[in-house]
C-alpha cells in the first residue's frame, strides 16, 4: 500500500507538471527554476517528492562513500609501495656508495705508496753514489796520511814528541770533512722525506675531500631529491582529498533541496555567501561535479549574486595559463577556477544554457582606456554534435555589439579542430585560443596578453570603433529570471 501510495504521489507530480507546462503562464517562461514549479503543488506531494529526493541523496552519498574509500585504500597501498621502493633504492644506493669509497680508498693507498717508493728509488741511488764518493775519497786521504815518509828526504833521527803531533791537525781536517758530508747527505734525504709528507698530506686531504662529498651526495642528492619528489607528490594527493571532501560536505549538506545546477542555486539558499569557489552539478549527474568560481556579490548588497564565471583572463603573476589548447580540453574546461585564470567547458555551458534561459556579461579592462561592459539577455552554446554552436541576443553596454555581430550562429573551433568561415586560414591556430570565429573575429578573449610594445591582431582584444586592448576579462552567466524571481522571494 505504501509503495502504491509513493506511486501516486508521483504520478500526481507528473499530472500536475504536464499541467502546469501547458499553463498560459508557463507559456509566457517555459523554462522557469523548480522553485516555481513546486508553488503548484499541495503540501503532501511537495513532502513526498522531497522524502524520494532524500532517499536517492542518502544511496548516492552512501555509494560515494564507498567510492571515497576504495579511493583511500589504493592511494595507502600506493604510498606504501613508493615508501618501500624508496627504502630499497636508498640501500642499493648505499652499498654502492660505499663499494666506490672503499674502491677509490684502496686506490688511493696504491698510488700514495708507488709515489713513495718511486721517490725513494730516486733518492737512494744518489745517496748511494755520494756515500760512495766521499769513502773513496776518505781511503785515499788516511792512505796518504799513514804512508812511511822517504828517508832520504829527512835526515835519520829520532822523532820528537813535536814532530809526532804535528800529524794530528791533517787527521782532524778530513774527520771534519767527513762529519760536513754526511751531514749535507743527511739534509739531503730529511728534505726528501720532508717532500715525500707533504704529497701523503696533500693525498690524504684529498680523501677526506672525496668522503666529504660523498656523503653529501648520499643525503642530498639522492634521499634529499627522492623525498621531494615524494612530498611534492603527496601535497598534490592532499589537495586532491581536500577537494573531493569539500564535494562530500557540500553533497551530505543538501537536505531538503535539490543539487545546484549552478551558482544561482547556490547564492538562492545561501545569499549572504561570499564570492568563492563552489561544487554544481550542471547535468543534475551527482556523479558529475564541477568546481566553479561564483561571483556572489558583485554590487555589495547581495542583490546581484548568483553568476558563473565561465573565463577568467588576468595578466598578473598568477595568470599566464596557456590558452592554446586542443577541441577536447575546451570541451571539458582547464584551470583552477580561483587560481589566476580557467575555462569553464563547453560541455558544461551547453547543459545550463539548455536547461532555461541564460544571460552573460563580459567585464574587461583596457590597457589604456580603463574598463568597459557588455552584457546579452540570451545566451546559448548547442552541443558537441553541432561544434557547440553560438546563439546570442539582447544587446546592453558601453561597448560595440562586437560579439553578436561577428560570432552569433558560429560553431566553436580550436587549433585542432578548424570550423572557421576562413578557406584559406585557421583563425584559431593564427590566434593561439579557441573561440566561435568568423573571418576572423571582432571579440577574442582566449588569444595571447598584450604587451607594452605589441597590440597585433594576435592578442586578447574587442571591436568598438577602434580595438580595445585587454589585459583584464572576466566572461559570467547567470539565468537571465533570476534577478526578478531573487528581487520578489518573500526570504529575500
């Protein structure tokens, strides 16, 4: 009975719907929010349909869950797989180390030793050859002193004890050249040694210098590197977490209402939310989040919230994000949304916009002339099947009517992917950015900055009597309802 009970409450809603479709006054908005919808129906279907709306949002959050945890459980297996592969690298790579220390050490030895002997058996023969000289010499200087004397050149007497030590100052001058020999010989080979350690010394310091280094080399270019790799890794893991957890909180918070197609949704319920970055669902796909930068508040007082901001251009040191991309990266979006600058996706536009009515506004600023305002109450990208073709209308500003007037009813193209009106060029590739270009373009807001010195064709620009040169843009929808239906809640 009660499942009978939920069917009709159901079908009730598909009635009521389906009558409310046909209504004069859906006629007039066919694409109103569900907000007004849901004024049609009694309190009981209103109840039943958030009670089923409760029970899909539990099973969906129990399956991401699930999900998440499967999700926990890989990134620790893999983190303890590279921790354990960095251990094992660290050893390997020590026990080579040290194989290279002990090998260069015993190297070192081998040549400090051949250097000694060599030194040695350079020094030793000369030594030898002057020792030997100066015994020569020697033997002959005691030869000549202990020889008899001619008798015929003294007369025969008996010496006297003067004439004995008359001998004795002879004897003592060789013992005296002798004594200055070998201690010239001695200086000799000490000067020698004295050579001989300081190349041990000079060795010696030249392993301590190798050691030196290579202990370094072991704590910081290897384990010192590795680990940075290692954190930098982990730190992208982190933020990654932190994002999907964000998604959690916002997807477990949403109670009694249903998921935010876009910022509008957001800035509905929550309208004192400040301008920041935010989780919708633009195909209403729980499995399909997008993070989005919503622009809150742009007037101050809360009344002009609620915009996606779809491209965001700014030539500071956190923009410079290549813009030159491929069909497929366009398509699905690129960037942080609130890090310097990003492209929402064409993908995601054309499931907004396909939903109910859409406006955009164009806030730029030009290099000299300061900023200027566009804005079109119809705005709408088809899809993929159809190059995500362009359809705009409804004109305000204080700039030309640049963009419908050049690119309405123009497919998208990129470098890759050319779908241009130029038979003889690709607007995209001589532009460095995807747009919905003609021959080739009054607006282009994805082409490289300008510079001081260079306002080419080649650079981010729009038409209004003469260029604008842009170095600022800021491109937002929001559904073109909103306002009024925000202006009149009763809760605003």
């Amino acid at each position: 009975m009660r499942c009978c009970g939920v069917c009709a409450a159901w079908l009730v809603v598909v009635v009521s719907l389906a009558t409310v479709t046909n209504s004069e006054y859906v006629r007039d908005e066919p694409l109103l929010p569900i907000w007004k919808y849901l004024e049609h129906f009694s309190g009981d279907v209103v109840k039943t349909v958030r009670l089923k709306m409760n029970s899909y949002l539990r099973a969906t959050h129990d399956n991401i869950e699930r999900q998440f945890e499967t999700f926990v459980t890989r990134v620790k297996a893999k983190t303890s797989q590279v921790q354990h592969n960095i251990i094992h690298n660290l050893y390997t790579q020590g026990m080579k180390f040290r194989q290279v220390e002990e090998s260069l050490t015993a190297s070192l030895r081998e040549l400090y030793v051949e250097k000694v002997k060599t030194e040695l058996d350079l020094a030793v023969p000369a030594v030898e050859q002057r020792l030997e000289n100066v015994i020569t010499t020697l033997e002959r200087q005691m030869a000549n002193t202990m020889a008899p004397q001619d008798p015929a050149a003294f007369p025969s007497q008996v010496a006297s004890p003067s004439q004995e030590t008359s001998i004795q100052p002879h004897d003592f001058t060789v013992l005296n050249e002798l004594s200055t020999t070998i201690t010239a010989m001695l200086d000799d080979v000490t000067d020698k040694l004295s050579r001989l350690n300081a190349v041990a010394n000079t060795t010696r310091k030249a392993v301590v210098s190798l050691d030196t280094k290579a202990e370094k080399s072991r704590g910081k270019k290897d384990y010192g590197s590795i680990c940075g790799d290692l954190a930098d890794e982990v730190d992208q893991l982190i933020v990654e977490t932190d994002e999907f957890r964000d998604i959690m909180d916002n997807y477990a918070s949403l109670d009694e209402k249903e998921l935010p197609r876009d910022c509008s949704d957001h800035h509905w319920y929550h309208p004192e939310a400040r301008s920041g970055v935010f989780t919708i669902y633009p195909t209403k796909n729980a499995q399909l989040p997008v993070r989005v930068w919503c622009d809150m508040d742009e007037c101050g007082d809360g009344s002009d919230g609620g915009w996606t901001v779809i491209l965001r251009r700014q030539n500071t040191s956190w923009g410079l994000l290549d813009f030159n991309r491929t069909w497929a990266e366009y398509a699905s979006g690129f960037g942080r949304a609130g890090e310097g600058e990003w492209w929402f996706g064409l993908r995601w536009l054309h499931a907004l916009t396909y939903a109910q009515p859409y406006q955009v506004r164009f806030l730029m600023r030009d290099m000299a002339r300061g900023r200027f305002k566009a804005e079109y109450l119809t705005f709408r990208v088809e899809d993929e099947a159809n190059n995500f073709r362009l359809v705009v209308d409804g004109f305000s500003g204080n700039v030309s009517d640049a963009f419908k007037a050049k690119h309405a009813g123009l497919p998208f193209s990129t470098p890759d992917r050319d779908n241009d009106k130029c038979n003889s060029c690709s607007c995209a590739f001589n532009n460095q950015g995807g747009w919905w270009y003609n021959v080739c373009h009054w607006t282009t807001l994805t082409a490289p900055f300008p510079t001081e010195h260079d306002h080419t064709q080649r650079v981010m620009k729009w038409l209004s009597g003469s260029w604008l040169i842009l170095n600022d843009v800021a491109m937002k929808i929001r559904p073109t309802s909103y306002a009024k239906a925000f202006a009149s809640s009763p809760s605003n």
